[in-house]
C-alpha cells in the first residue's frame, strides 16, 4: 500500500511502517545482504528519540580503552556521532551498497529506524546486541517538527508548516518510519522475551538518572565499568563528553552534514524532557496519549 505525505511524496508501507522509496529500496537491500556477526551492536530508534546521543554514549563505552573520554584527540570531539556510528538503512545500505560490514574492525557499531520485525532474523540467534531508546511520542513529535523545519532551512516553515499537521499525521500513522507506537511495541516486546538480544532505554530516563543507565548500558554490552574506573569517574567523563551542550558546541556539529544532506547542527536543539507543552494543546497530547496507551495495552509498558 501506498500514501502521499503533505508535499505529494509517496510513502511506501512495508512490514507495518512507512518509507520514502529510497530508504524503501535500502532496507530490500539491507535484508537481501545483511547476515549478524557476533560482535555486531545495533542502536535503534524512533527518531528524535535520543538517537545521537546514544550514538554518542555507546561509542565513548564501548572503546573506552583505545579513547579515554578525556582525550584531546577524542574522535567524538573532531567527529559527528552519526558519522561514527551509520544508519543501515540511510547510510550503509542506499544505492545497493554492499557496505561488506564484517570487515570493519570489532566492536562494530550501527543504527537503524526500522522496527523489530524488519531486522534481520539471523539477530535472534545471534550474540549481537541491539539497543533501543524510545522517548515520549509528544516531545518526539515536537523534535521532529523542528527538525523538519531546519531540515529545508526554511525557518519561515514553522509558520507555514503547522504543528497541527504534524499531530495529524501521527494520529493517521502513514508517516516516514511510523507509526511510532507500533515500532516502540515492536521493541519493547522483545526485550521482554530475550533481554540478552534487545535492551529497553527510555530518554527520560537517560535524563534523570544518567549515571545509572550508562552503567546499564555497559552491563548490557558486555563491557561493564570496574569500580577502578567509576571511582576515577569515567562515567561522568563520558557523560559530560557526549552532552548536549558538549556536543552541539563542536565545530564538527556546527558545520557540516552528513552523509543523506542533512546539517550535524539539526540533531541538537533543546534536548531534555516536556518541550510539547510549548507546542501542544491539552486536547492534541490527550488524543496522542491515548492512542499509545491504546496500543500498548496489556503489554506492561507505560508512559506517564
Ligand atoms: P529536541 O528536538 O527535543 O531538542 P535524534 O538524535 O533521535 O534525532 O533526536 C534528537 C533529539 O535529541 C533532539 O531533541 C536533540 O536536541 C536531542 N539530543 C541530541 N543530542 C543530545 C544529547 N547529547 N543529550 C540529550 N539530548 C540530545
């Protein structure tokens, strides 16, 4: 089945979420190609769920030995994090590429915005690690406008383009990649039935208690901190490395884009928990509340 988006570009359904054709053709490609290798660690996403800075983290945890979090020469400090850690699906898969991902040196970081389902079965019975972070549909719905509206660099869009459109699309749910709650339910679903494969983040979370998920994280990875290192506070050096203000601060996300054309400075705005309130009625966050509860009914996931 097909859709068209407000600008007439059409979106294609496939497994239960919507694409734009050549990210459509991507992921065909990505399941045609792609096999799990063992030490394959994939960072997945709703996106404007917090996707760049678990990018960030990962990367500063996992090769915490080869890059202390202090370094100068931090690649994290010179580099975009979705430059170190590429999309499968927007990046590593376009064009019929066939990015040959088992030679890159271990451990091998990618991302992705698909749901579950449309991973690659060869994951299940494998070692490999998939994250998933998942935010408040209301603060992702807000993010992306904003997004949208840097994107085309058309600041006269948040005008043109009203948030009401936006909230209309998601309750529709033909979007690119949604519906939201369908890939959330997709993820969070799995990592009740095999917490070794699928770990459940929440930005909000990630907001409150940082330190605690980044150990989690670590945990998860199969690389936890020893109490050498958290007494000499490399958590907190991490955190600080990969925050908001740290980040968006760099020229490296000042300046540049990435490689699908979009500009590094469009992934940090404001960050932090709640921004729908600025943007929403009580009316529209009722109507998206209760379309996520609906979904996640019975499934023990809740969002306050
Ligand atoms: P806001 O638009 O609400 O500010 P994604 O990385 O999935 O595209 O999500 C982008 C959202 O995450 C944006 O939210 C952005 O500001 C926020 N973000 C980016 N980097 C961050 C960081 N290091 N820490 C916390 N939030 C971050």
């Amino acid at each position: 089945p097909s859709e068209k988006d407000s600008m007439g570009k059409t979106l294609y359904n496939y497994q239960g979420s919507w694409y734009y054709p050549n990210t459509l053709q991507a992921i065909l490609n990505y399941r045609k190609h792609f096999r799990a290798r063992d030490t394959y660690i994939i960072l997945a996403s709703f996106p404007k769920s917090g996707t760049t800075w678990l990018k960030a983290l990962v990367f500063a945890v996992v090769h915490r030995n080869k890059y202390a979090p202090n370094l100068v020469s931090h690649p994290l400090l010179s580099d975009n994090p979705h430059n170190l850690v590429r999309f499968l699906e927007i990046d590593l898969y376009v064009k019929n590429q066939h990015p040959g991902l088992e030679e890159l040196p271990p451990p091998r970081l990618f991302a992705t915005h698909m749901p579950f389902q449309t991973l690659h079965e060869s994951l299940r019975d494998s070692p490999c690690k998939v994250v998933y972070v998942c935010r408040d549909i209301k603060d992702v719905l807000v993010s992306r406008w904003h997004f949208i509206s840097r994107l085309v660099k058309k600041e006269e869009l948040y005008s043109n383009y009203p948030v009401e459109e936006m909230v209309e699309k998601f309750i529709k749910g033909a979007y690119s990649f949604g519906p939201f709650q369908d890939q959330v339910l997709s993820y969070w679903k799995e990592s009740s039935v095999n917490a070794n494969l699928v770990l459940f983040m929440r930005y909000e979370e990630m907001i409150e208690k940082p330190e605690a998920q980044v150990m989690r994280l670590a945990d998860f990875l199969g690389c936890s901190f020893t109490e050498e290192e958290k007494q000499s506070g490399m958590v907190e050096k991490i955190l600080e490395l990969c925050s908001l203000g740290n980040l968006s601060n760099l020229e490296a996300n000042k300046t540049g884009t990435f490689t699908c054309g979009i500009a590094h400075h469009a992934f940090f705005r404001k960050g932090g928990v709640g921004d729908w309130k600025n943007h929403l009625t009580n009316e529209m966050a009722r109507k998206l509340d209760e379309m996520v509860e609906k979904k996640l009914e019975g499934s023990g996931l809740k969002f306050e």
